[in-house]
C-alpha cells in the first residue's frame, strides 16, 4: 500500500483500508477506544438516533410497527459501524444489515418517498457522528493523533454510508415494483385515497373494492408483532379477518387491504346494524393464533364513518403497543380517554401518580387495593356488591377502600371520574403508567 507521511512525522508502512496510511497505531486505536466508550452506551445512543430521526423525517412515524423496524435498523447500523472503528475492518463485500433491507421494504410498501429513507441515513450517521466526535474530543488525545482518528472515522463512515445506501435503495425500488404489482395494489391506493379525504365516487369506489361504502362499517387493524415476513404471515391475519366477520354474521365479506407483510387494515360490513357484539369478536381473537394482535374501531356508516372507524382503530393500536403486558384485542370504545392521552406517556404517567399517589407504585399489594377500587366504582360505589364480586366480606371492602383512600390522600368521590379515568389507564397499559416501586 502506497504510504503518506504521517502528521506525527517520520515515515513508515501505512496500515489501513482507508487508505490514510498513517505509520503510527496511535489514531487507530484513540479512534477504536472512543468507539468502545460509545458502544458502552450502545442503547442510549440507539434511542437517541432513533428519536431524531422521527421528529425530523415526519414521513416515517406515526406508524407503530415500522417505527420498531426503524428502531432495529438502527441498532444494526450503530452496532456495525462502531464495529468497524473498533477493530479496523474493510468494508469490501460489506453486506447492509437485515432490519435494514426489511425497513427499506417496509417504506416501500407503505408508499413513503425513497427520499425520506436516503435522508434518514444522511442524519442519522449525522447524529451518531456527534457521539464520536464528543468522545474523541473528551480523551484529549495529542492534536495531531486527534485529527487523524477523525479522518479516520469520517473515512470510514462515510464509506458505510454510502455503501448500505445503495443497497438499501436497491431493495426499495425491487420491493416497491413488486409490490406495485401485486394484486392488493389497485384496491390499497383507492382505500388511500378515502382515508386522505379525497372526494371519490361512491359507485365507482365500491366497483374497485368489492366493498360497499353506503353502509355501517366496523374498521379493524390486525397484526404480528414481531417481525413476520412473507405470504404466510397475511394468510394468517386474513383468515383471522373473516373468521371474525362470521362470528358477527356480517352479511358480506370484509375488505383486507394489507399495509405490509405483518400487518393488514380490515373493514366489516353492518349494513344497517350499528350494534357489535365485543364478547365475541374478542372470543375470536383470544382463541385464535396467539401471536396475532387485533384492535377495533366503533361502528360508523359511510364514507366518513369508514374513515372514523379506522382512525379509532390505528388510536386502539397505538395503545395497544404501548401497553406492558398487551392485550390480544383491544376496542376503542372501551378504551377511548386513554387512547386519546397515550400518545404523550411520560405525562399521563405523572397524572395517573397524582392521581393514585402511592397507589400508583407497580407492586402487589398496590394492585389489589386498585382492583377493589375499579370494582368499587364500577357496582356504582355499591359495598355490597362489590363484596360479591370480590368473595369477600361486606366489611372487608369498607376497609379496603378507606385504606386506599387514606394512600392516596383523597375520597373515592372528591375524584371520582380522574379515578375511572387512572384506572382504566391502569388496567390496559399496566406497568407502562405505572411507578416503580418504593419511588413514592
């Protein structure tokens, strides 16, 4: 390899694939210990790319599922880079990693811009860069062996970068052709088309779908949680679809439009009826696959009931994820005060701990006195009932209920509906709104 005088001076034999042939081992290795530092934090950094990325790229959040795939991609990416400071590696034959190939997919599918994946890489190797530069410059190493691990590191980030771009770009235009291809496409771009609120032809519309628009509708998403790929997966989530369209005795078929390869937007037909039963649409989803998760909207008729419906739905499954532990199927008129807060849940958090106070703290004896309040309050504030409810005696949740009065520093009714509200929070994202405890 063709060698370069050092800016530490002297001459020697370069060693490195990028090419600064640098006779010292000093760069390599201030460049191979900052990484270490950095990978130390590895989560940490992971997130924290993770989230700028989705403040500044508003086409890629707002999506539960893809903003996971996104979150893989860059721990893989992270990870193989500090990798490749650390110990010094080529980049020749280098492949991209797999949650990235799948995210890219995912973007295509979802008819996001290529650009907004191509900018997604350009800031996030921004963001990232700014933990190296930060640990480079707190070793305080001599100033010239500081400027070459830097060369060093821009070298060879920037040549991933490049590298993987091409790749995942390549993966994006073959998924987006094929997908384009297939046959969902024609009734996926129509369904898009009404959900962004675009006058359409109700006859027309119903003509490409199969599906009638002048009717009541009942909009569900269902999905595999963890990262399924291939026809199989949808196989899976359309049997689970209109399985629960016959247990409802819908009188047509449902409209499945898959969004991706793990998940698939349905709507039920109701015709006229505005009434669902949830026992047994939730009996369907209980007893079916157990890796499949379903939420539901309300029911609402015609075209703008078929967009409410669905946008209650994709609010169900936003917290539906972030519940701890989830639940298998989740409807929206159950769950809608908390639905609508769990999109800020550091703050719903805090006001379920003012609420509940100590009550809050996620521990056992904390959770039945929670449980006695929510049977409490659900009998009407009935002691006797509640009693029945619980097998206990009447007596029993007399004293129940003023010891967690007492915990929390206010009565049952001086709160009440803030109470419901905490409670029902509780009860579907569990330990997510909930205090470690021994913190009050």
């Amino acid at each position: 390899m063709e060698t370069i005088r050092s800016p530490l001076g002297g001459a020697g034999a370069g060693r490195s694939f990028w090419g600064m042939g640098v006779e010292s081992p000093e760069p390599a290795r201030e460049l191979s210990v900052s990484a270490e530092n950095v990978e130390s934090h590895l989560a940490e950094v992971c997130r924290d790319v993770w989230e700028h990325l989705l403040v500044e790229i508003p086409q890629i959040s707002g999506d539960v599922v893809a903003e996971r795939i996104l979150l893989a991609s860059v721990q893989e990416n992270v990870a193989t880079l500090l990798h490749i400071f650390e110990n010094d590696i080529s980049l020749k034959n280098l492949e991209g990693p797999v949650a990235a190939h799948e995210y890219a997919r995912r973007l295509a599918q979802r008819d996001v811009p290529v650009t907004a994946l191509i900018r997604a890489y350009r800031i996030g190797h921004w963001r990232l860069l700014q933990w190296c530069l930060d640990e480079l410059a707190r070793r305080e190493a001599d100033a010239a062996v500081s400027a070459a691990a830097n060369r060093r590191m821009l070298k060879a980030s920037f040549g991933y970068i490049d590298s993987v771009t091409e790749r995942v770009i390549e993966v994006y235009h073959l998924e987006r052709e094929r997908w384009l291809l297939s046959r969902t496409a024609t009734r996926a771009a129509r369904v898009r088309d009404i959900l962004a609120g675009q006058e359409v032809d109700p006859g027309a519309a119903e003509a490409a779908l199969g599906y009638r628009l002048r009717q009541n509708h009942l909009g569900l998403v269902a999905w595999l949680p963890a990262l399924t790929r291939g026809e199989a997966a949808l196989a899976r989530l359309d049997r689970l679809i209109h399985k629960i369209a016959r247990e409802l005795d819908c009188p047509a078929g449902p409209l499945f439009i898959p969004r991706d390869e793990g998940l698939a937007w349905a709507w039920l037909p109701f015709a006229s009826h505005g009434e669902v039963s949830w026992e047994r649409l939730s009996r369907v989803v209980e007893g079916g696959e157990p890796s499949v998760q379903v939420c539901a909207g309300g029911v609402h008729r015609g075209i703008e009931g078929f967009r409410s419906t669905h946008r209650e739905a994709l609010r169900a499954q936003e917290l539906a994820a972030a519940a701890r532990p989830g639940h298998r199927f989740t409807a929206y008129p159950h769950v809608a005060p908390v639905a609508l807060m769990c999109r800020n849940l550091p703050d719903l958090r805090d006001w379920v701990g003012s609420v509940l106070g100590p009550l809050a703290a996620d521990d056992e004896q904390c959770a039945q006195a929670r449980e006695t309040l929510h049977d409490f309050l659900a009998t009407g504030c009935n002691y006797t009932a509640t009693a029945s409810n619980e097998i206990v005696h009447k007596n029993t949740v007399h004293y129940r209920i003023r010891k967690a009065e007492k915990i929390m520093g206010h009565s049952v009714q001086e709160r009440r509906t803030d109470l419901e509200v905490a409670l029902l929070a509780v009860r579907y994202l569990g330990s997510t709104v909930l205090q470690a405890s021994g913190r009050h």
